[in-house]
C-alpha cells in the first residue's frame, strides 16, 4: 500500500520510478492553446513579410501618410459678367407733400370734406369756415357803393346844369371848376367803394380751406367746432399727384455708381409686392457723420406705399466683371470675409477678400481672387491654415 501510494505523487511532480526503486526526470507536458497560438503568431508574421517583401519597399512613416487628409470639394470660378445691383434701405415719403392751412384770416370750422386717404382735386373745399360777420361786412360795402352813385350821379347832374347857364353869364367859369371837381370826387369813390367790396368778397372766398391741386389727403389735423387762424399751422396735407418716393440710403462709394434714370425695384416691409421706379435725384452732399448719401426714387401711386413705412430698394448700377463664388464658399471673421484656396502641397491658405453685390448666382468677389484658384466649396469653416487636405473638383 506505501509503495503504490509514493509512485503516483512522484509520477504526478514529473518523476517516474522504475520497479527497482531508482527515479527518471521526463519533460513536462505543453498546454495544447499556447502551442497553437504559437504557430499562429508565426503564420502572421510570415504574411507581413511577405506583402513588403513583394510591395518592394519599406513602410510609409505614419506622419507622411496623407491618406488621412479631409476632402473637401473644389471649384474654379473663372470670371463673371454681373449685373450690378445694389440692396439699399429707406424710407417712404410723399414725392411733393403739400401742406395746406388757412390763408384767410379764419374763423371757426363749421364743416369738414374730406379724410385721411381721399383723393381730391383742385380747388376742391377741404373744410368749410364760418363767414356770417364776413357776409354782413360785404352787404354793408355793397350798400356804401349804391350811396357813392348817387352821390356821383347828383355832382354829374349839377355840372350839367352849371354848362347850360355858364353860356347865359349865371355861372362862373369857377363854379364849373368846382362843380366838375365834385363829380370827379364821387365816380372815384364809388370805384373805391366797388374795389372793397371786391377784397371783402375775395377774403371771404379765401375763408374756406380749398385744396391747392389734384393729389392724396395724406393727414387730416382739423376737426369741426375748431377755431383755426394763420398761424394754426397745416390743416391737411396733400401728396401732389398722389407721386410717391423712397429715399433709399446708399453709401459714399454705392452713390458714385449710381445715376439718374437709373431703374430700382421696391418693396415695402410687411409686404410681398414689388414696385417700380426710377431715382430722380442723387443727394449732393453726404453726410458726415453716416458716409451715406440718399437716391430718390420716383414711384406711382399705389394704396400700399405709405409715408413714413421702412422699404428696400434694389438699384441698378450697371455691369461688371468679377468671380462670383455661392456663399458657402465666403467665410467672415473679426478680420473681414475670407475663402481658402488649395495652396503648393494640397495645403489650405486662407485668402482675404473683399465681396460686392449679392446675385442670384452668388457673391461677387471684387477683390482678392483671379478666378483660376481652386476654391474650397463647403466645410471652409472646419478647416485651419496650413492644413493638407484633399481636394475633390466638384462634378456637374
């Protein structure tokens, strides 16, 4: 039982014993996974071997791989006849506001015509005045011209009765004087008594507020039972011709390209609907303090055009060429606006330039770029100067 019992703890520590009792090392035992996984690390490393030994050259340093390399699409923008067009705001306004008042010497409004928005035509009655001292005033001259008559007309009879008996010795060549002199002295004051009945009559006219020509009530700062004098400032105030204008509000250089005649297109704000004008005037000073000048656009009548509203208006200035790049391609800093371009090496290098009218097509580039660089199209704004990337030209 003993001897069994010590030839199997031997056998298990690697040890065997003979049936004499004398002990023989054996070689351990190799687990079968590590045996595989050797023979398998060795199979990898003959593959590598074997792809450079048949590439036929050594393997690329990982900082010159440039497979790794953002590509970014790339456009040529060449040159581009553009139509100059130059966004502007402004306000709208009456062309020729008229402001009408009292031009007589007033009095009370018994009667008011006419609204905020109605059209009127000229001479037509704004607001009616209240003239009951006036047509008494004009009865009373009308009466002392009827008095001058017969006082006229009494003088001329007596002159002609002197003449008869001036012949027959009664009457002295001095009566005659003094009796023509007194007939003179009356037809002149009915004739003065006549010219004062026509100034009452003419102010009595001037009494009502008339409207001074055609055009659209803009503003109504009258109202019945007031009491308006010359000095009550404007009653009404009445766009001549219902002619309607924005004063679009350019720059110094924007107004040196613009001319008069120049066709614009307006639209209001809040509003769909464009309008068409033509700029009649250029401001001939620039104020100091804006650098900015005004074109006055001359616009028709149209309800929806109304003083005071903010509109935009785009101008034309005529043609010219430049490169004209879609507005994902223009990037703008603290340092103005920029596009990178594929430099020496696939390398990015950022471009300053300087951008013009905004198109249909894009925007103008007036300074910066010839047009024969490769231009980045889109995703500018992730990449950094010097960085390499590979451009892709983009497929139409």
């Amino acid at each position: 039982m003993n001897y069994e019992t010590t030839i199997r703890a031997e056998a298990a520590d690697g040890v065997t014993a003979d049936f004499t009792g004398a002990r023989t090392l054996t070689r351990p035992i190799v687990p079968r996974w590590l045996l595989v996984g050797g023979i398998g690390l060795f199979g990898l490393l003959l593959a590598i071997g074997a792809y450079f030994a048949l590439a036929g050259g050594e393997p690329v340093p990982a900082g010159d791989d440039n497979s790794q390399a953002p590509s970014v699409t790339v456009i040529t923008p060449g040159k581009t006849t553009v139509a100059g067009i130059i966004e502007a705001p402004g306000t709208l306004a009456a062309r020729r506001p008229m402001p009408v008042g009292v031009v007589g010497e007033g009095g009370q409004v018994l009667r008011v015509t006419v609204d905020a928005g109605d059209w009127v035509e000229q001479g037509q009655v704004l607001a009616v005045i209240d003239r009951s001292v006036q047509v008494q005033q004009a009865a009373a001259q009308s009466a002392q011209i009827e008095v001058a008559r017969a006082d006229a007309n009494l003088a001329q009879a007596n002159l002609d009765r002197a003449l008869q008996l001036v012949a027959r010795g009664f009457v002295s060549k001095a009566d005659v004087d003094r009796l023509t002199a007194t007939r003179d002295a009356a037809v002149a004051r009915v004739k003065v008594a006549e010219a004062q009945l026509r100034e009452l009559r003419a102010r009595n006219d001037r009494l009502n507020v008339l409207a001074p020509a055609s055009g659209y009530v803009l503003q109504r700062n009258v109202e019945p039972g007031q009491t308006v004098g010359p000095g009550s400032g404007a009653l009404f105030t009445i766009a001549k011709g219902g002619e309607m204008e924005m004063l679009a509000q350019v720059s110094e250089e924007q107004l040196a390209g613009l001319s008069v005649g120049a066709l614009a297109t307006v639209i209001p704000t809040g509003s769909k609907r464009e309008f068409t004008g033509q700029v009649w005037q250029l401001s001939p000073v620039i104020d100091q303090a804006t650098r900015q000048g005004t074109a006055r656009i001359a616009l028709s009548f149209a309800p929806e055009l109304r003083p005071g509203g903010f509109a935009t208006a785009r101008l034309s200035s005529g043609s010219f060429t430049a490169t004209v790049l879609p507005e994902s391609a223009v990037l703008a800093d603290g340092k103005g606006s920029f596009v990178y371009v594929v430099g020496k090496g696939n390398k990015a290098e950022r471009r300053t330039v300087k951008t013009g009218a905004v198109t249909e097509q894009g925007i103008a580039i007036t300074e910066g770029l010839s047009g024969r660089e490769q231009v980045v199209l889109r995703a500018g704004g992730f990449l950094n100067p010097g960085e390499t990337i590979n451009p892709q030209p983009l497929r139409k």
